[in-house]
C-alpha cells in the first residue's frame, strides 16, 4: 500500500500539466484579459499622444476601442509566449478607424504579460 505522501505527489504530478496548460491558455491571443490589457496599453498611447498634441485627453472619452481580426501568428514553446496580430478600432460618434497592430502575450511567474509592438 502506498503512503499518503506518495500519493499526494502522484496527484500533484498528475495535476500539473492541466494546471500549466490553463495559464499558458489564459495567455492567448483572443483571450479576454489579454485583448482587455492591449486596450488599455493602447488607451495609454493615445491619451500620452492627445496630451501632448491637443494638451488634454478630453477627446479620448468620446472613443471606444475593440480589437478584431485576432490572429496568432507564433508561439514560442519555451517561454509559451504567443505572438498575435489584430485590426484595432477606435469608434467615435460618427466614425470608425481602424488601425493593423501586433502583440506579444505571455503568462509569467508574476502573472500575465502584454506587450503591444507595431501599430
């Protein structure tokens, strides 16, 4: 008969790759706490942009921003960052812009990271 302690490893062990597979999963491109931290990099961007452009970021709260098109386009396998590409849209009361970026997400030990590159 088993011990208590080795069959708790054993179920550790076997747990352990779904647990992995969850938070590299959490990481993907679509999805949502991902395409929510690329929103408000974006947001960022844009209210550093209307600042120091416009003097203030008033015209920031009249858009609203979504991302479309999401397409993985690479996953590195050691550090299971995905590489991801989208359409982002910034709607305003009587027209739509959008613009092609691209994105890098990654689940690390100090939890989700989002870097957004080219737009």
């Amino acid at each position: 008969m088993k011990s208590l302690k080795q069959v708790t490893i054993l179920l550790i062990l076997l747990t352990l790759p779904a647990v992995l597979g969850a938070c590299t999963k959490s990481a993907s491109c679509d999805s949502p706490k991902v395409e929510a931290q690329v929103i408000n990099s974006m947001k960022s961007v844009f209210e550093r942009q209307f600042t120091q452009t416009m003097g203030n970021a008033d015209a920031l709260n009249k858009l609203s921003f979504s991302l479309s098109n999401i397409v993985q386009t690479d996953l590195d396998d050691k550090t299971h960052t995905y590489s991801c590409s989208a359409e982002l849209a910034l709607t305003g009361p009587t027209t739509t812009k959008t613009m092609p970026i691209t994105y890098s997400a990654a689940m690390t030990p100090g939890g989700l990271r989002v870097q957004v590159g080219k737009f």
